[in-house]
C-alpha cells in the first residue's frame, strides 16, 4: 500500500538530510575514534617514558637497589604505567612482567599474562645488561572507544527517530497545505472563480505561491468579467446597427424600383456593413494588445520624439477644427515599449479632445517624470467631463451623455487603457486644479 506522507517532497528532502546526517556521524565517529586512541596511546607512552626515567635515576644515582626500590614502588603507585619489568641479564629483578627480549623504544606486543590483551610502553638499556620497561595494557583504551561507539550509536538512534518523525510532521503539514490548494483550484475548475488559496502569513515558499496563483486567479476573474460585459455590449451595441441595416434591405426590396434607389440601398447597407465591421476592428486590437503579445517586440522609445510626431500629424488637424495644439518641449526620455502602440495611445487621447471639445479649445500634451515614472499628460480646457464617469470612460463602449452624438463606438479610450496596462502603467482622468477641461494623466514605468 502506497503511504501519501512518505512520498512527498519534503520527506524526501527529510530523508535526503538525515543521510547526510548519517554520513556525517560515521564520519566523525571514525575520527573520534582515531584521534582518542592514538590520544590515549600518546598519554601512556608519556607515562612509561617517565617511569623508565625515573628507574634510571634511581640506578644513576644509588645504583641497583635503589632502581629494585623504585621499581616497586612504580607498580604500586596510581597515575602510572600497569606493567614495570627491571631485569639483568635476561634475569628479573623487579617487576611484574617476565624477562623479555630488550627492545628500547615504544615498543607494542601482546600480553604474556592475558590472552588477546596488547601491552604498549617504553624499553631502554640503562647499563650494560640491564634492561627496563614499563607499559599498559591497551584494553583502557578499548573500552572508552567502545563507549564512545555506543553513544555515538544512541546518537544515531535518536537521530533517525526524530528526523522520520520530523519529516512525517512536516510532510503531513506540506500535504494538508497541498489539498487546501488542490481544493481551491478544483472549485476554480468547477465555475467558482471567486474562491482563493488561504494566506497562513508565514511567508514561505508555499504563502508566496499562494499569493502568486490568487493574484492570477483575480487577474482571469477580472478578465471573464470584462468578457461578460463585452459579449453583453456587442450583442447591445450589434443591434442597432444590425437592425438598421436589415430595415434598408427590406425597404429597398419592397420600395425601390429603379437601379439607382437600389445602389442607394446598397451604399447604406455597405456603410452599415463597414460600421460593424470597424467595431469588430477596433475590439479585436483590444483584444490582441490586452492579450500581451505585442510585449515581445519591446524597444526603447523616445517619449519626447513621439510627442513632436503628435504635434506634426495633429497640428494641422487641430488647427482646421479651430483648436490649439500645444506641445511642451522635453528632453529625451527613453522606455521600453511599442513605439506604434504608444502613438495610437497619444492620437486617442488627442483625437477625443478634437472631437469631443468645442471650437477654441487649447489642447495641451505634455511630459513629467520622476525617478520611478514617466507621465505623458493630454488636457484640454473644454467642458470636460463629470467627475462621476471618470472611471467609466475607459470601459468597452461606455460613451457619456454629450459624447452620444458623435460617431463612435467608445473604444478609443478603452484602447489607451489597454496599451497602459501592456507597458505596466496606468491611465487616469481628472479634472485640472483651478479650471475646466479633463487631464489624462498615462503612468508608464521608467526604463532601467
């Protein structure tokens, strides 16, 4: 039977560590072993060194029995070697190990009083045919190492314990977070848009992820509620012309009867047919820009040339519809971005003052920026536009009272909205401080 928690991720990062860990006490198990017994080995060979010194003073000085004297005293004596021998000749004289061969230095070999057991000392000549030696028995030496193995076994033990325990908390905490997600999108998946992923606050990887896939969710909520209300205003704004168009074919089938009352109808049918299919046009570059594929072909920009190329197509426009384009002269201000979709965004802007402003209105196109942003500001002093609908005016086919007269579908400004968002700004109205008109203000983030 498969066990979820034991195949997730975070346990096997879990277990991944605890082998490490493992590798890593062995490791310093075996160094601890080798550096306390050649440690151990050291400290004995130093007490033999001086038990072998202090015979030879003893003989140095008082001669033989002084050396018996202190032999004895040697294997009664704590802090000392275990084993002392003085002999002479090949003839024990003191000590409680039997003669053996004379071999001066540390010297290493197996106990003659105690099976499996190893001796290790020091030997010296102290004159001729007298031989000393004094050692221990390594089995001191043996037993800490073997206490140290032991522990470092518990300590293995534990440690395994707790990181299988730790990873099956973590893993259950990993997993309950995972279905929680997995919950959430199946709702998404099943039509409720307006569920989300719970936030815990902690900020890991896991709440960044969350945050990230609402954001996204909120983004694709907003995106079917602005096609909702697109298909809606389609199919309203359709009609009317759809209607007017049917009545003309209908009329000239049953009224006209001669061919130039028939090319008549038809010259209204095609204008009807042009009409609808410019609206079509015009959403369908909405759609694209929105869409964000135009992000890929990304350029630097000089906002200030494309405000001087405002001024030379529209000045002239301008000034035949009695109006008064000013353009403020800028440095150059370098952005990335699409040169032709941030054109079309000033001619709307430019455009829908043309049109919708009365004659005598000076149109004014100016640049602002800051350390963060650059603003591209397009006011005029006309009537303007009620304070109430400034956050209207840049939805599909939203058009204000006093703009219902002119032609139009009241896409230009949803399209100047949409090639804000693909550059990463934003696009406002307002009412100027202290006087008439309206300033569009279109945030754009500066180019690094």
């Amino acid at each position: 039977m498969r066990i979820r928690l034991l195949h997730t991720e975070s346990f096997r990062l879990a277990a991944i560590y605890t082998a490490i860990f493992v590798v890593s006490v062995a490791v310093l198990g075996v160094t601890v072993l080798a550096i306390t017994g050649s440690a151990m080995r050291q400290q004995i060979v130093q007490y033999s060194q001086a038990d072998v010194a202090a015979i030879s003073d003893g003989y140095a000085h008082e001669g033989l029995h002084e050396a018996e004297e202190v032999t004895q005293q040697l294997m009664v004596a704590a802090g000392h070697a275990d084993f002392v021998l003085l002999q002479q000749n090949g003839v024990r004289v003191a000590g409680n190990l039997p003669p053996m061969a004379t071999r001066t230095g540390s010297i290493e070999f197996p106990s003659p009083l105690t099976p499996d057991h190893v001796i290790v000392g020091v030997g010296a000549n102290i004159a001729p045919g007298l031989y000393v030696f004094s050692g221990s028995d390594l089995v001191f030496v043996s037993a800490v190492q073997e206490r140290i193995v032991k522990l470092l076994l518990w300590l293995f033990a534990v440690s395994l314990l707790v990181a299988a325990l730790g990873g099956l908390l973590v893993s259950r905490s990993f997993v309950a977070r995972m279905d929680a997600i997995s919950r959430t999108c199946r709702a998404i998946m099943a039509g409720n848009l307006r569920d989300r992923i719970a936030v815990r606050g902690s900020r890991d990887e896991l709440d960044n992820l969350a945050i990230i896939i609402n954001a996204m969710l909120d983004r694709i909520a907003a995106l079917m509620d602005n096609l909702r209300q697109v298909s809606s205003d389609v199919a309203h704004d359709l009609r009317t012309p759809l209607t007017h168009l049917r009545q003309r074919l209908e009329r000239a089938r049953g009224e006209a009867q001669s061919p130039q009352q028939y090319a008549a109808a038809l010259d209204a049918a095609i204008a009807s047919a042009d009409e609808i299919l410019s609206l079509f046009a015009a959403l369908l570059r909405i759609a694209q820009i929105e869409g964000g594929a135009r992000r890929a072909g990304f350029a630097p920009v000089d906002l200030a040339a494309l405000l001087q190329k405002t001024k030379e197509v529209y000045g002239a426009v301008a000034e035949d519809a009695a109006h008064a384009l000013a353009v403020q002269p800028a440095a150059a201000c370098m952005i990335r971005g699409d040169e032709e979709l941030l054109f079309q965004l000033l001619a709307n802007l430019v455009e829908n003052a043309i049109v919708h402003t009365p004659a005598g209105t000076r149109i004014t196109v100016a640049l602002k920026e800051d350390a963060a942003q650059v603003t591209l500001l397009v006011s005029d002093d006309g009537p303007g536009i009620p304070p109430e609908a400034h956050g209207k005016i840049f939805q599909r086919f939203y058009r204000a009272d006093a703009a219902r007269s002119q032609p139009g579908h009241g896409l230009g400004l949803a399209l100047t909205a949409a090639v804000a968002e693909l550059h990463g700004g934003s696009i406002t109205a307002a009412k100027p401080a202290g006087g008439n008109g309206v300033i569009f203000g279109v945030s754009l983030p500066r180019s690094e």
